[in-house]
C-alpha cells in the first residue's frame, strides 16, 4: 500500500494551482509548491528564507482580516487578495484559504490562483479543462484533510477521558470510545438524542435536574468554559457515576453552536479519601483513647503500685499460684476473696499479665473510693451536659479497659440500684454513656475483689445473686499472712531491699531472731503492714542494725517490750550441736536454700560463705533441700511480692 504523505507530497509538487502554507504566529512560510514559486518568481529557498507578510506588504490589513477570518470559521475564500512578485510586481489573485493544526500550532494552508479574464476565444473546452483540473487539485487537498481528520479520530479514541459533543438542542453530535465505556451507552444510543435526559437527569440525591441550570447547556449560551467537580451522570443501568468534568463552547464563524463536554469517573477517587477519612478517624480514636489510658496509667504510678510480682513459697501461695495459671488463659470472670492487704490486686493483675489481654491495660476501680452518685458515670461514662458539672464528654471505665481487664476492688460496695446495669453491661458486653441513646460494644473481662463475705450480702439481699454467679465463675481465695509464716523471711527481705533503695540508706541485715519475732506476730494488716514496717524501721535504724518496732498483739500499738532475760543455763556439746543444726536449717528455710549474697543464708548468721558451706558439710545439710520447688507464672520470681 503506498504511504499517504508521500501520495499527499506528489500530489502537492504536481499540482497547476499555486499552494503555500504559512504560520501567521511567526510570520513564516513553511511550505511552497513548484507552482506557487513559479508564479511569484522566488527559488524555493530564497522563498521559504522571507517573511511571510513580504508577500503582502502592500496590503497588510487585508491579510489579517482574512487570517482571522480563517482561525473563527476554519476556511474561507477571498478574490483580489495582491501578491507581490519577487520583481515588485502585484498580482491579483484568488486565493481559498483552510486553517490546519499540527504539533499543537495553528498553520494557515492557501491555494493560489491568478486572476483571467476568460474570454470567449479560449472557448468552452478551455473553460471546461480549467475546471476539471481545479476539481482535481481540490480533490487532493480533500484527501490531505480526510488524513487529519482521521489523526484526530485517533487521538479521540485513545483518549482515557470520556469525550463527547452536543449541539444547542442538546442532542449529541459525537461520543468517543473511552465515554461508551463509562456511560455503558453505545454511540449509536446517544449521536441524535438529548444527553441531558439520558445521562445528566438527577441530582446525587435523587432530585430532578432542570436542563436550564445544567453547566454543560450554559456554555453555549454564554460562551464560557465551565469546570464541575462532583457531579453525577448516569449510566445506562440507571446507576451513579460520580464525575469531574469541563464543558467548553465550540463556535463557527463567531456563531455559538455547541460545547464539548470532556469528564473523568472519579469513583476510585471519592473510595481513596473514604478510605482516608476513615484512617484519619480511627487514628484520632485511637489517640483519645491513648491519651485517656495514659491519664489514667500516670494516676496508677502516683498511686504507687508499679511494684506488682508475687512473693511467697507457702503451700496457700503455691495455690494461688496454680490457679492462676490455670484461669489466666481463659476468658472467665474471677472474684478474688481475702482479707485487706493480702494482695488482691497483685493476683488480679498477675492474671491479666499472663492472659491474652495483656497487651491491653488493666483498668482499675476502687467501688469503695466512688461516690454513690457517680458509680454510673465512672463505670459507664457520660455526655456533655448529661447532669449538672458534665462539661465535656467522658469516657467510662469499661470502654477504657475495652479489649483488656476491669478490675473491681471492693465489688461489694457498689450500690444495689446499679448492680442491675452491671450485671447488664456483663452479659451484653453493652452499655449506653450517661444522657445517650447510642449503644456502644465493649470487649471486657471483669476481676472482682472483696474483703466481704458476698454470699452473705446476698442473704441480707444486700448483692444481687445473679451479679454475684456472674462474678464467682472461678474464685481464689488470697489467704491471711499469719496462716502462712514461711512466706514471712522472703518478703520481709523484699520489703527491706526495696526500701533502702527508695531511701538510699544502706541495707542492714535481716538476723534470724528479727525473723522468728516477726513470724511470732499475728499481722491484722497481712502483706501491708509488713511492708510499713519494714519501712519504718528502715528509717529509725541508725546504722546496719535493723530495729524493728513490731507492735502489741493486745490491740494496741504501742512496741512490743524485748522478751526478759531467762535464767542462764548451760548446754552439753551435744545440746549445743543439735541447735546449731537447728540454726542453720532454720537459715536456709528463710533464705530459700540460698547461701550468698544479700538474700543468703550466710549473711543472715553473719559467717563467711565459705565457713558456712563448711559448717554444713559438717551437720550433712544440703541447701538444695531447702531450695522452693514449685513452678510460677511466667515473669513471676520468688524474689517479687504482691503489694
């Protein structure tokens, strides 16, 4: 098949009518043919060398009138339009003009003719022949703009952007292929029809839209280009299609006759910033919650409980111990029983520590501390202007331990009227903020404490029986300090480390006699008298004796008197070795079968380690004897206690 611009070129270089193609932004000739170099008398190069308004010097007016008039309506033609030959010579000329784009500039494409005064003696023929060559020519330069009009076709089709024209009926003039594919119309659908009613008809919300407010029929009535962003058309199933798009006027000869309308889908758009808010919502969530859990962690430091391993080898810890392990992996509500300071808490928070919540914080709520009045809005929460003083809204307890543990100490002090919206939010997991209507979920895992005897609140009808099954699936009892002695010497030694640290003092030692007065008292207090204690005579100590103020068992706290001088008696060798073994024995039990260190048996009797080790060889004592064989939770060591 032959290449059409060579085709075009040969016709061009062939053809009797002059033919000139200039760029009037420039004042250039950029194409001239054989004929038209003939006629003006130029060489092609010394031709394309001259400006184009060289030619017109004479009449520089009319060529800009006839330019223009070219660029509004595409072509035109003009008779008498003067050139000027190379020798200065005017020729009159009939000259048919056709504006042309290429790479983006707007070129002005010319045939040239003479004018003659065709006289009868050339005849009819000659007349004829002149006309059917002038057909020819223009049936070349035909098939040059078939070849540009088929280029812009192209670009059309390839176009992502949907493309279509209308005219000022309304009635669509042409549809490109990238406008079928979005709409779901063929072309054949729309080329003759009113677009407006097919595609343009609604609003996003349902509303009708009148076609005298549609953008896209204004730009051919006021002549300008109108952007929209945001809009609907719809498709050919009758659904949304949310659209950006721009409709520009078209005109000819300086007569609006329509606009062509180019838009985009912008659906992937519009779900990338859903998508985006959404984010940005759950982060801003997420941050509250952050900000509110922190508010509340800083008040858990103030209240100084950061200190919260487990302490103690007596067969009543080893029991707590146990079942911990067995009801930490578990959802299951857990009500802790026990005395005041016996730990409660400790065990509570060893329990979450080793459940799969324990990337979520433990919550805690003293029942006790609440006022009876506010019960609800701590645990629940309220909204803003919900009762007289809720300035702003307020996050309760329960959705601030959403996905981790509540912990209720003192569960038996929250008011009857309020069990009932307890018992509630525990079974629905499902609660409703003080002044709202909105339900919200929560994920919570609730661990109870109280030093009462809940099954006796039921009977006085004091607690709720259902609150109180719901609570006691799987109970621990946290035993008294005076019904586990042995676990009296490791946390003892706890405390003191602890608070010679604190109090930067240096540690004294924790003789045997300071161990056997203190497992000798009956500790009302439990765990955190002991610990006051220590305490307290880490303070009055002077020096790296440690004075213990232990008070009266009577009820009273005056100190105890130092016990009274018995009478002397003397021991036989073996008396004498039968208590040494007692001794030593009763060392290693309080230090755990340890010999060295700060915690060892060694300093307790103030011996070297070496001397002692052979003190035990002598009596066949082996310390591994006297070492806790038990397993812990993990992260719980012996050297830890419960506050």
């Amino acid at each position: 098949m032959p290449d059409p611009n060579a085709a075009s070129q040969l016709l061009l270089q062939h053809m009797q009518s002059a033919s000139l193609v200039i760029d009037p932004t420039h004042d250039r000739i950029l194409h001239a043919n054989p004929a038209c170099c003939a006629l003006l008398g130029w060489p092609l190069d010394e031709l394309l060398a001259l400006r184009a308004s060289r030619l017109w010097a004479h009449d520089l007016g009319a060529l800009v009138t006839f330019t223009e008039e070219v660029q509004v309506r595409g072509n035109a033609w003009r008779d008498g339009l003067g050139l000027l030959r190379r020798d200065g010579e005017r020729l009159e000329v009939e000259i048919d003009g056709s504006r042309l784009a290429h790479d983006g500039a707007t070129l002005l494409g010319l045939l040239i003719q003479q004018r003659r005064r065709l006289d009868a003696l050339r005849g009819l023929a000659e007349a004829e022949r002149y006309q059917r060559q002038g057909l020819l020519e223009w049936q070349g330069v035909e098939r040059i703009f078939r070849q540009f009009e088929r280029q812009n076709q192209l670009i059309l089709g390839a176009a992502g952007e949907g493309i279509y024209g209308v005219n000022r009926k309304g009635e669509t003039t042409f549809v490109n292929p990238a406008a079928e594919r979005i709409l779901g119309w063929r072309a054949d659908d729309l080329i003759g029809h009113n677009i407006h009613d097919l595609i343009h008809h609604h609003h996003p919300d349902g509303s009708t839209y009148d076609g005298h407010t549609c953008p896209i029929y204004a730009a051919f009535n006021d002549g300008e280009v109108h952007q929209v962003a945001d809009e609907v058309f719809w498709n050919k199933d009758g659904k949304p299609i949310p659209v950006d798009y721009t409709s520009t006027p078209l005109r000819d000869d300086g007569e609006l006759v329509g606009a062509v309308v180019v838009f985009r889908d912008i659906s992937e758009r519009l779900e990338t910033e859903r998508r985006l808010r959404q984010a940005l919502s759950e982060v801003q969530q997420l941050k509250q919650r952050l900000e509110l859990e922190n508010a509340y962690l800083q008040e858990e430091i103030r209240g100084e409980y950061a200190q919260h391993d487990l302490v103690g080898r007596s067969a009543a810890m080893q029991q707590v111990i146990h079942q911990i392990e067995l009801v930490a992996p578990t959802g299951a509500n857990v009500l802790i029983t026990g005395e005041s300071g016996t730990g409660k808490e400790l065990i509570a928070r060893a329990i979450h520590d080793n459940s799969g919540r324990s990337r979520r914080p433990l919550i805690r709520v003293n029942c006790a501390a609440v006022p009876r009045e506010l019960f609800e809005s701590e645990f629940f929460g309220h909204i803003r202007g919900a009762f007289t003083g809720a300035l702003n809204d307020r996050v309760g307890r329960f959705e601030l331990a959403d996905g981790g543990t509540l912990f209720l100490d003192e569960v038996g002090e929250i008011p009857l009227e309020l069990q009932s919206k307890l018992l509630r939010v525990l079974q629905e997991q499902q609660l409703e903020r003080v002044g709202d209507n909105r339900t919200r979920q929560v994920d919570v895992r609730v661990i109870a404490a109280t030093n009462r005897d809940l099954r006796q609140e039921v009977r006085a009808g004091r607690f709720r029986e259902d609150l109180y099954f719901r609570l006691n699936v799987f109970p621990i009892e946290s035993a008294p300090l005076r019904q586990r002695p042995e676990d009296i010497p490791p946390l003892a030694q706890h405390f003191l480390s602890r608070a010679c640290r604190q109090l930067n003092r240096p540690e004294p030692s924790l003789r045997l006699a300071d161990i056997q007065r203190l497992q000798a008292y009956s500790w009302p207090g439990n765990i955190r008298e002991l610990e006051n204690l220590i305490e307290r005579a880490v303070i009055i100590s002077p020096g790296t004796r440690l004075r213990l103020d232990l008070p009266n068992d009577n009820g009273n706290d005056a100190p105890s008197q130092p016990p009274v001088e018995q009478e002397m008696r003397i021991f036989t060798q073996g008396e004498q070795r039968r208590q040494m073994r007692e001794n030593l024995i009763a060392a290693l039990t309080a230090c755990a079968g340890r010999i060295s260190g700060k915690d060892g048996a060694a300093r307790l009797l103030e011996l070297k380690p070496t001397t002692l080790r052979s003190r035990l060889e002598s009596f066949a004592i082996d310390p591994r004897d006297y070492r806790p064989g038990r397993s812990q939770p993990r992260g719980y060591e012996t050297n830890q206690t419960p506050r």
